[in-house]
C-alpha cells in the first residue's frame, strides 16, 4: 500500500514556524489526521504545536510532554482520528535517528494503549529545505515509509519519494515539456484529477488536461448525448445522439485514442446521489466542477474541504434581453482552497437557492407546489450555451490549474482567487477573495472518510 500525507498551506506555514524558530534546536509538534483511501491517506485536520519552553531542546535532540496530547486524546480516540508526530532536524539529516526510533516506539506504544483498533498514525520530519519525509506505524510498532506529501493553498506542491518519469519525453511530450518544463510534465503524469460535468465545459476541460499529459482523470456525469449537446460537447457524433451515449463513455473513447496513456475512469451518475463517486473523487489532487446544479457545486466544495482537494468551479451565464436578443454573455473561474471561502461564503449562490435545488433533485412534485405557492426560488432554468464560450471560459480554467503547479504568473497567485470576464462588455478581470471563511466547512476540513459520508444524510446507507 502507498501513502500519502497532505496539509494545508496554512498549517504547514504554522508547522514550519514553530518548528524553525531559529536557534537551531529540534522541536516538536503533533499532527490530527483525518484518513482517507482506506487508511492510506492522512489529512491534516489540525496542528498541536509543542511549546518550546515546556521541552529539553538540542540540535539533534528533543524531549516534550504529552500532557496537551493527553488532554485530547479522549475525543481523537472517539473520532478515530489519526496521530502523526512531526520534529525538525536543524541539521538537514535525512533520516530517522537511533534516538527518533527509540522516542517513536515508546511513543506509539502509549498512544495504541488508548485506541482499540489497528488503524494507522506517523511519525514525520519536517526539513529546512520544506520537505518531509516520514513513516507509519501500526498496532505491531512497525513503520512502512510515506511515498507522497501534498501542501494544498494558492500553490499545489506534491513531492514523492520515488523518481519516475514521463512516458514518450521526445515524442507526443516534446511541445509540454518546452513550455511547462519536465518537472511540471512529471507531476501531471502523477495527478489524478477529477472533472463533475462533461458537457460544455466539461468536456473542452477534460480535452485540455488529457492532451497536457494528466496521469489519471476520474470522469462524472449522469447524462447521455442528446441532439442539442451536439453544438458544444467535444468528440460527441450524431451516432452518439443517436444511440444515447453516455457523456463520459464519449469521452473515454476520444481520450483512449490519443495516445498519452492517460488512465480514464467514467462515472455515469450523479454525485448528489452517489457515494462511490465521491469516494472515487476524494482520492484526487485536484477538482473541476463544470456544472450548472448549484446542490452539486456544494457537494464539490464539501469533499474539496473534507480531503484537501482544490476546486476549480467553471460557469458560464447567457442572459437574454427577452426580445429575441443577448444581454449578456459572462463567466467566472473560482480557485477554492478547503477551508478558506466557499462558493457559497463567496455569493454564487444562497441558501435558499441551495434548498430549492435539492427539493428540484428530491422531490419535483413538491418543488412546482412551493413554487407555486412562492415559498421557494425558481432555479428550474436551463440557459442556452455554445462552444466557443464554453472553451473560453474551459481554457481560462486550465490555465488556472497550470499556474497553481507552475510559475506562470507575474502577479501573486492570491490575485486570481477569482477570474471573472464578459464578451458582450469585454472584459476580463481577476480578484482576490475577500469573502468570509465558510464556518460549516472549516470544521470539517481535513476530517476525511466519516459516516455519512461528507456528513449528508442522504448517504446515511452507504456501507
């Protein structure tokens, strides 16, 4: 089994200063890891960091109390959650220690004497050059090496243990790795990235990562091709139509015929109703959401923050004049960080839009009566699309994705949290967002696989 520990930027910031503070002492802080992909994956739900003045610090040498571990413990052990030591070697050593495999065991030991499971916790150093290497360990008291490390913020940074390599570098690569670099080609062939809706963003999206060399792309989408998706969906034939294809079965079909060995797997379901597709979406580095359904957008921003997965949300918007002409033609990009705003906190929708569209998804006959009635908001709208907006707003999107594994930019990346543009008035803008933390999703953040899953009753059955 291999495994992966992510953190969010904003901790690892808080884990590098406590454990650098510049006098070249070890020191010592403790990590709450939700677990994921079967136990395989830690998310940092929260850092303890070890006051300085209650440890015996030397350059290669660290002796702390437990005793705020111990104060915890009782509802770690409650939530299940996973407890990951992480220090500092000043001196850059690259390895565990005699005396870190000696402070390990008598620690693990104490902390498997309060659990009644054999679930997996870790043992890490944090360098000064901002790598990590590490361990687990299980009830035995024996460790099996971490072979991947994300830090998720404004940069996606994804170290492994291991080399690999770029499959074909001369040859279908040559014209990525000019531009973006044989690193950048590298780490792309090592990312999984998941893409919800594969229509008219969707699928110039899913077009792009493919041919930039995306290792694996985990499509989802419950429609079949129909006559009027012909103008805007990339691959898709009037045999399709005909035939009513699946969206992503369409896609597979063009994206195995290209020839970049890209590992596809479709879902053809939705994700509001759907738990295995949200556990086949958690185990990515990264999210699409290409969707116009405002309960699926908030299912997206839900699993971003409960497995640290950044969101891209793609939406386009054509407005009538209502006299038989446009108004308007818009779109925003939004780049969602798991616990900072939400596209909610950010206004893209309420939450009275998000009820009326999950009565719409549950419950339609109920819907039209509250419409009716006027107790409820009418999103029951269908807005025209055509491809070459869609692929504008799709490119703006990638590129977006590009920037945040590769220096592309000029400016900080924290002035794109969002990218807003119009046709009809020309423009094309970017913002940082200033909008308020989501609080509901800031708890959860980092909590990983729970029952329900992302906590939503409607996956109350789910095994």
């Amino acid at each position: 089994m291999k495994y992966h520990f992510k953190i969010l930027e904003a901790d690892f910031i808080s884990l590098k200063n406590h454990l650098y503070p510049g006098d070249l002492n070890e020191a010592v802080s403790i990590a709450i890891c939700g677990r994921a992909n079967n136990g395989a994956t830690f998310l940092v739900h929260k850092i303890i960091n070890v006051p300085h003045e209650l440890c015996v610090r030397k350059p290669d040498f660290i002796q702390w109390p437990t005793t705020q571990l111990l104060n915890e413990l009782p509802n770690l052990v409650k939530k299940n959650m996973a407890i990951f030591k992480i220090h500092s070697h000043p001196g850059g050593y690259s390895k565990f220690s005699e005396l870190d495999d000696k402070s390990d065991y008598e620690f693990f030991e104490s902390i498997y004497g309060w659990y009644d499971n054999s679930e997996l916790h870790g043992s890490l150093v944090l360098l000064p050059n901002n790598s990590f290497f590490g361990r687990v360990v299980n009830e035995n008291l024996t460790f099996n090496e971490i072979e991947k490390f994300s830090r998720v913020g404004r940069e996606i940074v994804i170290n492994y243990k291991n080399n690999f390599s770029v499959s074909n570098p001369n040859s279908i690569n040559l014209r990525n790795i000019q531009t973006l670099g044989e690193g950048t080609l590298k780490l792309l062939s090592q990312m999984t990235i998941g893409v919800v809706g594969c229509s008219g963003t969707g699928s110039p999206v899913i077009e792009q990562l493919a041919r930039l060399g995306a290792g694996k792309l985990i499509l989802v989408d419950p429609d079949k091709i129909e006559y009027k998706n012909l103008n805007r969906i990339i691959n898709a034939t009037l045999n399709d139509a005909d035939n009513k294809s699946y969206k992503v079965e369409v896609l597979k079909r063009a994206i195995d015929s290209m020839g970049f060995n890209t590992d596809l797997e479709t879902i053809n379901t939705n994700i509001c109703e759907d738990a295995e597709a949200i556990e086949s979406l958690s185990k990515c580095d990264i999210l699409f959401g290409c969707m116009d359904s405002i309960d699926g957008r908030q299912i997206l921003n839900t699993v971003s923050s409960f497995y640290l997965i950044p969101y891209i949300d793609v939406g386009v918007k054509i407005i009538s004049d209502k006299r038989g002409g446009i108004e308007q033609i818009c779109g925003t990009v939004h780049y969602i960080i798991p616990g900072e705003s939400s596209l909610q906190s950010r206004g893209v929708f309420t939450a009275e839009e998000l009820r009326s569209t999950n009565l719409l998804r549950v419950d339609q006959e109920e819907y039209n009566r509250q419409k009716k009635s006027g107790y409820i908001v009418d999103i029951n709208v269908e807005a025209p699309a055509v491809i070459s907006i869609n692929m504008f707003a799709a490119s703006l999107a990638v590129n977006e994705f590009l920037s945040h594994i590769h220096p592309i930019k000029n400016e900080k990346l924290e002035e794109f949290d969002i990218i807003r543009f119009s046709l009809t008035d020309f423009y094309l803008m970017n913002e940082q967002s200033l909008d308020p933390i989501d609080i509901y999703l800031k708890k959860y953040v980092g909590r990983g696989d729970i029952k329900p899953i992302i906590n939503m009753p409607q996956f109350t059955n789910h095994a």
